[in-house]
C-alpha cells in the first residue's frame, strides 16, 4: 500500500523535534547568514530552541565528522549541515565539495536519519550571498519535512 507523503500536502510542524545544526565557520559571513535564517525558520516552524543543537566546525569537510558524531550519540529527528565552498583557482573546491557532500549523505544513509545539505557550492561571493537566506530556510524546513516522513514511515511498519 502507498501512503501519501503528508508533510508536503499540509503545513509543517516541528514541534516535538530535535535537530542538529552542524556549520562551518570557513566564510563566516555567509555560513552565519544561512544559520541565522535556518534558525528562524526552525523557531516559526516550531521547533523549540532547547531542542536545537547548534555547533561549528572549521570548514565544510569537517562537517560529516560533527554529523557523524551527533548521529551516533542519537536523540535527534534530523540533522543539518551548513557551509559555504566557492571556487578558487585550483582542484581543491572539486575535492572539498564532492568529499563534504558524499559524506553528509553518508551518514544520512548510515544512521537513516534525515540530514538537511545546506553546503553551498558556488562560483563565486555574490552567488553564495544570493543564496544564503533561501538555503538556509531550505534546510529547515527540509530537516522539518523529513523527520514527519521517516517518523509516518517508521510507525506505519509497525
């Protein structure tokens, strides 16, 4: 039997939810903006802020390290990963963004818990600027629709 996802059909609530917040500190400016507005979002979707686990790391490949860690300890619904990489001159944006991005979806997969990408990958500031607050209210909301799906999918095999 298929079941509707009922998360996108109505308004989301993050009441009752623990997220993790894992951010890098690498372009500060930027990654503090998309905290900022991720974190408003969390609040008027409900979340409250005692349920909110917010820690920086230094740059986007440290990011899966954190996510890693706060999924192995457990307790929370979802998590999201926050950064900034805009491409410089060399090989070093290609490696920092594949590797940061297969290891945020790593540990989604590894601990099933939903994990919210959020690390932006642009060409240059003013595209990372353009984007900050969007993504940042992306994630939140993300983080927020997916914990309600894997709960409903979760108590349905029951």
């Amino acid at each position: 039997m298929l079941h509707a996802n009922k998360g996108a059909a109505g308004p989301l609530d993050g009441r009752g939810l623990r997220i993790g917040i894992v951010q890098a500190r690498f372009n500060e400016d930027i990654t503090n903006a998309l905290a900022e507005a991720c974190l408003a979002e969390l609040h008027r979707l409900g979340v409250a802020d005692d349920a909110i686990d917010h820690r920086t790391v230094p740059g986007a490949l440290e990011v899966p390290v954190a996510l890693q860690a706060l999924a192995a300890r457990g307790g929370y619904d979802a998590l999201i990963a926050l950064g900034c990489i805009i491409r410089g001159e060399t090989y070093h944006f290609e490696l920092v963004a594949n590797e940061s991005g297969a290891g945020v979806s790593r540990v989604a997969l590894d601990h099933r818990l939903p994990v919210a990408n959020a690390i932006l990958t642009t060409e240059n500031v003013e595209q990372a600027v353009a984007r900050q607050t969007d993504k940042g209210r992306d994630a939140a909301q993300v983080a927020v629709e997916m914990a309600a799906l894997l709960a409903s999918v979760r108590s349905a095999a029951r």
